[in-house]
C-alpha cells in the first residue's frame, strides 16, 4: 500500500516538473518567436524609413539640380538677349556716346603694352623733368605769392609720376628715356634758349615768363595724353594719361586768370 501510494506521488511530482519544464519551454520558445518577430519588424520599419529618407534626399538633390541649371540657363540667355545701351564718355572736349552692346564689349582697351604706350611713358618722364626744373626757378625767381604756390604744386604732383613711370618701366623691362637725347620736338617742351631767358629773369618778368612757357607746356603734355589714349593700349597708360589732362587743363586756367589779372 505504502509502495503504490510513493508511486503515485513520485509519478504526479515527475508529471509537475515535466509541466513546468514543458512550460518553461513554450515560454522560451513563444519569447523567443516574439521578440524575432519584433525584430523583423523593427527592421522592416527602419528600412522603409531609410528607403524613405533617401528618396526625399534624392528628389530634393533633383529639384536643386534642376533649379540651378535652369538659373544658369537663365543668365546666359538674359545675357545673349541684353540690348541695354551702354554710356561711354567722350575724351576731353567729345560728348558721351551710346554703345551698342557689342560695341561696349571690344570698348575696354587691352591690358597689352604698344610702342604708343611706351613712347608716351618715355617722353612724359621727359616732359615733366623739364617742368619740374621751371617749378624749381619759382621760389628764387618769381614776385607772386600765387606763382609761387603754383609751381611748387607742379612739384608736388609731377615729381611723383616722374618716380611711377619710371618704375613702370623697369617692371616692364623698357629702357628708361635717355637724357642726352634731343627731345625738343615734344609738345609744349621750351628750348633751349627759353629755358636761358627764364633763369635770367625774375620779379614780374619772370612771373610773365614762366605763365607763358607752363601754358605752353602744359598744353603739349595734354597733345601728348591724347595722342597717348588715342593709339595705346595698356589701362595703367591710359589712366595716366587721363590724369594728366584733367590736372593740366585745371592747372591751364589757374595759369590764364593769373595772366589776365
């Protein structure tokens, strides 16, 4: 009786962990189905967001594409078609004329040295020594507080583009002019013999003088400016000789108020 009754309780405690384990490995096996399905899930989710924001990413690289090239076509056509006129100012004593838009683009000169732009360098760095030596006569010479504040004014302006054009030059690797070379036949330059009569003179003689041989000269150095923008080529060139003629003709009627006062 004992013996069946053991029986009976080891057989029911045997069918409880047999349950439990049978149990214990659903659980397992149930979780385990679970959280790999989830997984797979997870995954598909995150693929499709992936393959979403790629997408964005490749339509938006498309559409900027798309409206760069169409801006740069934009450009360039507004550029063919453009028919507004351009103004270009006229040389000293010309009025501004209108230019076409092909005209305004062969306007520009070059940024290339001819043998125009080298002659005027040339013979400018000449043609201002010579004025600088009637300036320098002033303080000694002249009677007129006003002469005297013009010349040391050619001075002051001309001694200094005497000093860039000649570093031009050497930049360029042109020969500076020579001083021994007879360069009377320039614009406006004095001879020899004038340049005897104005150190001789002084007071009002001098001052008479001098006016006459600056005007002179200075309207040879605006021939020369003009000669200069009218054949050159090179911009620096051409910007020098544009200063000279506004700073020549200004100093001209400075020269001629004083001659008829």
């Amino acid at each position: 009786m004992r013996s069946a009754q053991d029986d009976s309780e080891r057989f029911a405690r045997d069918d409880r962990e047999r349950f439990a384990r049978n149990g214990r490995a659903r659980f397992v096996r149930d979780n385990s189905e679970r959280f790999a399905r989830d997984d797979r899930e997870r995954f598909a989710r995150n693929g499709r967001a992936r393959l979403g924001r790629v997408l964005v990413a490749g339509v938006a690289f498309l559409l900027c594409a798309c409206f760069l090239s169409s801006c740069a076509e934009d450009v360039r056509e507004s550029a063919a078609v453009s028919t507004a006129p351009v103004i270009a100012p006229g040389r000293p004593g010309e009025e501004a004329r209108t230019l076409s838009p092909a005209e305004a683009a062969t306007a520009v000169p070059s940024p290339t040295v001819n043998a125009a732009d080298v002659r005027y360098v040339q013979d400018m760095i000449v043609h201002h020594r010579q004025a600088l030596d009637m300036a320098a006569l002033a303080p000694s010479h002249a009677s007129s507080t006003k002469l005297k504040a013009l010349a040391a004014r050619i001075h002051d302006v001309q001694e200094p583009e005497i000093r860039v054009m000649t570093s031009w030059l050497d930049r360029e690797h042109l020969p500076r002019p020579d001083h021994h070379a007879d360069h009377h036949d320039m614009p406006g330059m004095a001879t020899p013999e004038q340049m005897k009569a104005l150190r001789a003179a002084s007071g009002a003689t001098f001052d008479s003088l001098f006016l006459q041989m600056m005007v002179a000269h200075h309207e040879g150095a605006i021939t020369m400016a003009t000669t200069a923008l009218t054949e050159g080529s090179h911009l620096t060139v051409e910007q020098w000789a544009t200063d000279v003629i506004a700073e020549q003709t200004a100093e001209i009627r400075r020269m001629r108020e004083m001659q008829g006062a």
